[in-house]
C-alpha cells in the first residue's frame, strides 16, 4: 500500500472532506493498520498523518476503542461434558443401523424435519448406485471437483454412497445366506 | 507433506481413535467460542459444536486433505451456525441478551475486584458489543469473528464463506465500518 507524502502531510486548511483517505476505496487502509498488517513505514506514515488530520484521527481513535473494546467479550467456560458427550453421541451413532446412520448424514441438522426429502435423496442414490456400478475413477473425480463443490456436499454425498455400499454388501451377505438355508 | 492437523485426520481415517482426540483437545475451545459468539448462547454454542466434531468424526474414511483443516473446520461451523441464525431469527430478536451478559462480564472481572459502578460500565459496554456484533448481517459477523477472534487470514476466511478475498474485504470493511459507527463513543 502506498501513502503519498500529501496525505502523509495531512491537507491544508483541515478540510476533512477532502482527505484521499476517506475516499472510497482507501479506507481499507484504516483495517490494515487495526489488525497491524501495515509495514512499519506505512504506519509510521498514516499516524503522521493522522497528527495533522482530525478527521482521520477521529476514524482511528474510534477503529482502536472497537478493536479494545472486542478484546473484552470473553466467551463462557466449556461444559466439563462436552467430550463426553461427544464421545457417547458418536458411540449411539456407531450402534446405530445403518438406514438411521445415512438420514443422519442427509439430515442437516438432528432437530429439522428434512428427512422426508432426504428420505427421498437417498431412495434416488439408491436407485443410481444399484444401475451403475461406481467406477475405479470415482475417487479421482471427486478429489479433482473438490475445490468447487461445497465441502460438506461433497462429504455427505461420498458418504452416503459409502453408506449404499455397505447396504448393497449387507443385502448382498443375506441373500446369499438366505440361499445356504 | 499435510499440515500436522491433517496429517491426524489422515491418521483417525487409518482407525487412529487417539488422534480424533487430539484433533478435539486443538479446536473445541476455538470452534466453541467461535460458535458461542455467532449465536450467543453457551448450550446452542456446545450443541452445534457437537454436530461439527461429529461431522469431522463421519468424514474420517472419505477426508482429503485439500484444504487447510481449521478452512474445512470453521467452514462446517460456519455453515451450521448460519442455518441455526436462519432459522431462529425470530427469536432470537426477541430474547437476545439474557442474562448471560451480566454473569459472563461479572466473572470476567472478579479477580480485580472492581467497584460496583466499575461492574455496571463494563457490564453496559460489553452488552452494546454484544448487540452490535448481533445485529451485523451474518455473513459479516461470522467475518469479523473469524478476522478478530480466531486470526484467520483472509484467504480463509474467503475460503470458509466461498467468496473472493476481495469480497471479504469489503464484509470487513462494512462490518468494522458500522461497529465504529455504532461504537463510537468508547474512543471517548
Ligand atoms: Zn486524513
């Protein structure tokens, strides 16, 4: 970022309005030296000018009482539980079967009712999964539309396909020992 | 070579359970207190916690390490917690600073021993932060809690909220821009 030495001088006749560093675009600068991401220089630079324009000064003096201000809103204390509590859900989730483990991927969150959509998502993947075998390659693709896909889709879709394959191993296991009976 | 985080998630997908609590003893407290700030309350806060970990826990056997983990980690947090600020807006207008405020801002100074006109002052500021964080759209609270409280850089934080880093600027920008504006009167 560069401070020109007119601003670094401060404006004649102390005509706030007129000050570069109020324009739009160039208020970023009040950011960077806030979260200290300023050189040296360039601090030294806008402080010298901030000596000279009140108006710019104000701005500063009020970005720092914001950032000290935030520095107090400490968070509260972690329940002694929630490793605990943690480590028993995911257990419950282990132990459960497996059609309950995949509306728990499909399902956005455990307490909103997306389950008969999800229910329906599942039944689609299903019907996808059993036509067309998932190829060698599948995993390669995947990691390559990484990047613009959304993460947690891309998680949950591979998962539930993981799900599915497990199912079709089960389906496959009774039916054959369905066979040996 | 993965980061060390990654290089736990790689490990808790070899079946490595010890790793899986590592990687919780390094981030609960961050993604907690990250979360309490979202929505400001300590149970929901713990609760959407608990679904994040689980959802790492879930993604063990198909995770690829093609992001930063803290990336992928507060992006699940933030994804969580912009859905419980959607669906709860209602309330939350109506309830918003209980008595938390007062409790938390009350422990936070007892080892001074501050006068009791101290407490009151600190208690009313910390309730006019709270409020002006609250009343921040969503996406720029989760920006500015990202920047302020967790350090994450902006590549990151653009990462998290799937935009460009140009795009973060400005949240920031619009974000600290109104906090000076409605805040302006601590500088006094
Ligand atoms: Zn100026």
């Amino acid at each position: 970022m560069h401070i020109g030495n007119s601003v670094a001088n401060g404006l004649p006749g102390g005509d706030f309005h007129k000050c570069p560093l109020q324009l739009d675009g160039e208020t970023g600068i009040f950011l960077k030296w806030m979260e200290g991401s300023l050189s040296p220089e360039e601090s030294a630079l806008l402080e010298r000018h901030a000596g000279l324009c009140p108006a710019c000064r104000s701005i500063m003096q009020e970005h720092q009482a914001v950032w000290s201000a935030l520095d107090v809103w400490e968070p509260g204390e972690v329940s002694p539980d929630f490793n605990r509590n943690l480590y028993a859900a995911i257990d419950r989730e282990r132990r459960l079967p497996w059609w309950k483990r995949a509306l728990a991927w499909v399902s956005p969150l455990p307490v909103r009712p997306a389950v008969p959509l999800a229910t329906s998502c599942l039944l689609l993947l299903a019907v996808l999964l059993f036509q067309s075998p998932v190829s060698p390659d599948f995993k390669t693709k995947q990691a390559g539309i990484y990047e613009r896909v959304d993460v947690e889709q891309v998680d949950r879709s591979l998962d539930d396909l993981n799900l599915l394959r497990e199912l079709h191993e089960e389906l496959k296991l009774e039916s054959a020992a369905a066979e040996n009976l | 070579m993965p980061e060390w985080d990654a290089e736990l998630m790689l490990r808790v997908r070899e079946g490595d359970e010890a790793s899986f609590s590592l990687l919780l003893e390094r981030h609960r407290n961050p993604v907690i207190h990250f979360l309490y700030r979202m929505v400001q309350n300590q149970a929901v806060a713990e609760e959407l916690a608990q679904e994040v970990f689980l959802r790492v826990y879930r993604s063990r056997e198909t995770y690829e390490p093609t992001a930063k983990f803290t990336t992928w980690l507060f992006r699940i947090a933030t994804h969580l917690a912009l859905n419980w600020i959607r669906d709860h807006r209602n309330e939350r207008q109506q309830t918003s600073l209980d008595g938390e405020v007062l409790e938390g801002a009350a422990r936070q100074v007892a080892d001074r021993v501050p006068s009791i006109e101290q407490r009151l002052v600190r208690n009313a500021r910390l309730a006019e932060i709270r409020t002006a964080i609250e009343t921040l759209p969503a996406k720029q609270r989760a920006a500015v809690l990202m920047h302020k409280y967790e350090e994450l850089d902006y590549t990151q934080i653009a990462q998290v909220l799937e935009c460009s880093e140009s795009a973060v600027k400005s949240l920031l920008f619009r974000a600290y821009e109104t906090l000076r504006l409605r805040l302006a009167r601590f500088a006094g």
